[in-house]
C-alpha cells in the first residue's frame, strides 16, 4: 500500500459508511430511478451576561455530558476579516474523557412537520417536549433524538440555520457590538444575545429552562433557540410558536387540478428503461396523494398503447414497502424542473412490448387516485425516452408496470453546505495493543465566516470501520473561531488488546451536518 497522502485519503475513502456517513441529498431525480435498477446496496449505518457566560461554561462539563447532542453553527459574516494563514488561537486544549450519549449515527433527514412528529413520539422521558412550529418554507429538518432529549437544525439555501434542542448550551460571549438582554419568556426569565448588533442577520440565541422534568441539576428542562442568516423579526416570530407538539394534521386529499405534472424522461440499466413523473401542488393549501395512478401511454398519432397496466409495488418501479405511503405536498409550489428533485411526489413506471415493434410514446395520460378524469403529460424527448424495457423473455408480453405515488423525501431537497473544518490529525506511526495512545487533532475554519461553539461536538475515533468509539469533544475553552483560525485538540485512544498486528486505519472524525471533517492514518499495531 503506498503512503502518498492523496493514496491513503482514497484509501480510507473506500471505508464508507464508517469512514463518511452523510452523503450530501440527491441534487438530480434520476438518482432515485437509478437506485431502483442498480443491485441493491445495504444502507450505511448515520444577555446571557458576561458573569453567567462563566457559569455556563461550568455547568457544560456536569450537565452537557448527560444531554446534549452535538451540533455546530455558522454565524452570519460581520467585520471579520479572513487572516491570511491560518493561525493558533490557543495552545493544545487539554483532552478529557467526555461521554457521548447521542448515537454515533447520521441525522434524520425530515421535513420540518415529520420531524415535529418524530419528536413527538420518540423524546418519552422529558416533559414538556416544545418545538417551534413556525419554521419558515424552504427549511429541511436534519434530527438526532432518543427518549432523554433531541437536538434538531433546520437548514435552508444561503446558509441559513435554525437550532433547537434541550441542552446546557456553552455560547460565546459575542462581539464588541453585542447585545444582551433577559427578557421575560414563557412565564421564566430568558437570557437572549444578538452576537452582533450592527449586522441585522447576525447570530443570535435564547435560553430558558421550562419548568418540567429536572435535568441534571436543573431546575426543569433547558431549552436552547439558535438562528443564524435570521433578522430579528424572523427570529421572534419562530420564537413566539414555540410550544407542545400538535398531533398530526388532518390533509385534504390533492385533486388533479391542484397539481403540476412534469417528465423526468426515461434512464435506463441492464435492460430496464424507467419513466418518471414529477407532481407538485400549486394550490393554496397543502394536501395529500396516495395510491396507484392510472396510466395510458400516447403515440405520435395520438393513439393509447394497449398494454396491460399493473400495480408494481415491490418492483423496480416501486417503493419497496409493503405499505402504500401517504405524502403532503406543501401549498404554492412551482412546476417542477425536471431532473432537479425538490418537495415534489413522483410517479415511476416501465413498459415492455414483446412480440412486435413498439410504437414510440411522446406523452402519458395520468389519473391520480379517485380523480374522474385525466391530463396529459408530454415526455422529454431525451436519452432513451419512447422506448420501451427490452424483452428477454417472450414471457414479458406487453405490459405496463406502475408504481405508487411516492411521497417527497426530505434528502431530494438540496441543502448546499460548504466544508466548514479542515482538520489535520498528529498521531504516531505505531499504536501498541492494550496502552492508550496521545495525538493532537488541530480544526481549522475554512468555512470564510466565523464558527460559534454553541454546544460541543461529538467526534468518533477509532479503527475504521467497526472499532470506532465515541466523545464528546472539550470544547469548553472555546468561544468563536474566526475564519482561517484554528485550535488544537489533545487526544487519548487506549487500543484494544485484541487488535491483531499490522496495518490499520485509524480514524478520527466530527459528527454532525459536515461530512467532510474527518483525517485518517495507517498505523501499524505492535504487540
């Protein structure tokens, strides 16, 4: 194996899912259609004023420890200028062997209502359980929850950023321009801190403790409101919807003049060519689909395809579930783009005509469950669209196979985030099995704004990929990192006694939305 870096990084690479878990969201539609012909793969495991800043900072390593999920975020740009190299904004930060409660997994991936309901039912050992229920549209909901507590970021285009989660937050103590208050908020007495007051969608924050279920040492529950990319106004407005989770709500089922119908066109492998159709509701208020359309394919003349059209909810066309999902459409949607993904449901189906030579489609006639009537849908006239699947069995016959509706996912909507760590990892090239081993990990911003230390991470180290162990990072020390700063971390890892000798890749990487704050090393392992 070569030691070249840009060798071992590809090597380490090919460690997936252990080794890189959050997989950006599709930003095209037909990597869904693709999925569906491809050999199926297993999934990868996933004021507060300047004396009670200090306090805080104590409280974090008692009550932090047992609660708070690890979450990151970026502040909206002030007058900070870049340095022009990166720069050590401290010596090495002690380690300390802080537990991580939260599951060394990905987030939840949810529209902002599913994961309302998520919490809902999951966080059982906490009362009470509040969300703010009015998230702006355009917000995708990213969720780490267990029975003791939840930690949710909404992220939006442009680096927008709302977070929520019980938790003894540790928050930085602002700017020369910042402004504190403790205003009076759901019956207690809040700390709220706009980090800069010169900049109208600077960072800003409230925390509370609702009275509830001790935490800690907590006199009731501690809740913590983030937003960054927010003005003030938008901020209360979410603030003020804070609340008990409602139950779900009841959705009025989608006529067909509610909805955009839009082609995907066609994208085909080993054999199989795949249509798909994109819906979207563009009227006033959101509402439901559910079920299998009805299909008639349409030549160039005008004329239905006779085919025989069927259910195929296990197939390639469908969803792979015994059930047949409902989703909700939100209201004022535009017409769909086609490739591009987005809040959208999605229609697939495939077609064979064995025996004879198929008449090339150009457009599809579609009924959605209990419409009387149906429209017309022009495909693209692209790659392999008018064609039907190949025949390799005379078996096949001529056939039309439809899916049911899907619903829109969550991961279809492209949230853009930018790598906000570079990391560099300094351990030694042998690790001795059984004795614990020090090495420094040094985070570097290069995210080109400056990066609060809200709550810490959780990182994992490890050998990649089952040996991996979990911490929380001691980020008690830290405050604001501005860009192009970084900060070094001491490290301990104690190697199992039962690694055998040799080579092994050792991992060390930053849970959370940044999929790309990792580093790895091959060491070699002595008894």
């Amino acid at each position: 194996m070569s030691g070249s870096p840009t060798e071992l990084e590809e090597d380490l690479r090919r460690l997936a899912p252990a080794f890189k878990d959050g997989a950006e969201p599709p930003a095209q539609l037909h990597v869904r259609i693709m999925s569906r012909i491809a050999a199926p793969q297993p999934r990868a495991r996933r004021s507060m004023v300047r004396e009670l800043s200090l306090a805080a900072a104590l409280v974090f390593f008692v009550a932090l420890v047992a609660l708070a999920f690890s979450r990151l975020h970026v502040v909206a740009p002030g007058p900070v200028k870049p340095s022009p190299s990166p720069s050590q904004v401290s010596g090495v930060i002690p380690w300390l062997p802080l537990p991580a409660n939260s599951k060394s997994q990905p987030p939840k991936v949810m529209w902002p209502d599913q994961a309302a309901q998520d919490v809902r039912t999951t966080v059982s050992g906490v009362k009470p359980v509040l969300l703010p229920i009015a998230i702006p549209a355009g917000f995708q909901a990213q969720l780490y929850d267990e029975p003791g507590g939840f930690s949710v970021q909404y992220l939006a285009a442009g680096g927008r950023k709302i977070s929520f989660a019980i938790v003894v937050p540790n928050p930085a103590p602002g700017t020369a321009n910042v402004r504190q208050s403790q205003p009076s908020y759901r019956g207690v007495r809040a700390e709220y801190q706009v980090d800069d007051g010169t900049v109208a969608t600077s960072h800003r924050w409230l925390m509370w403790t609702e009275p509830g279920t001790n935490i800690s040492g907590q006199p009731g529950v501690p809740y913590f409101l983030a937003t960054e990319g927010l003005t003030e106004s938008e901020f209360w407005n979410i603030a003020h919807s804070v609340g008990p989770i409602p139950p779900p709500r009841t959705t009025r089922a989608c006529n067909l003049g509610d909805l955009y119908a839009v082609s995907n066109g066609a994208s085909g492998a080993t054999g199989h060519i795949v249509y798909s159709i994109s819906l979207a509701n563009h009227s006033a208020t959101r509402c439901a689909v559910q079920g299998f359309p009805v299909l008639s394919l349409i030549t160039k003349q005008a004329t239905v395809v006779a085919l025989q059209e069927s259910n195929d909810p296990g197939g390639i066309v469908g969803t792979g579930r015994s059930d047949v999902p409902m989703g909700v459409l939100p209201p004022n949607q535009p017409s769909p783009e086609p490739h591009q993904g987005g809040p959208n449901a999605l229609v697939l189906f495939e077609w064979y005509y064995c025996s004879g030579t198929p008449p090339n489609i150009v457009a599809v006639d579609l009924t959605i469950p209990g419409s009387p009537r149906s429209v017309r849908v022009p495909l693209l006239n692209e790659g392999l669209s008018g064609h039907p699947s190949r025949c390799d069995d005379l078996s096949q016959g001529r056939r039309l196979l439809v899916g049911p509706i899907e619903p829109p996912s969550a991961g279809d909507q492209v949230v853009t985030q930018v790598p906000q760590w570079h990391v560099v990892m300094h351990a030694p090239d042998q690790f001795a099995a059984g004795k614990t081993v020090a090495y420094t990990v040094t985070l570097t911003n290069v995210s080109g704004v400056p990066i609060v230390f809200d709550t810490c991470p959780i990182y994992e180290e490890g050998f990649a990929p089952d040996g991996l162990v979990t911490y929380q990072l001691n980020c008690g020390p830290m405050g604001t990192l501005s860009p192009g700063d970084s900060v070094t971390f001491a490290m301990r890892f104690t190697v199992p006694a039962s690694t055998p000798a040799g080579p092994e890749k050792f991992l060390w990487r930053m849970l959370g939305t940044d999929t790309f704050a990792n580093a790895g090393k091959v060491v070699n392992v002595t008894h």
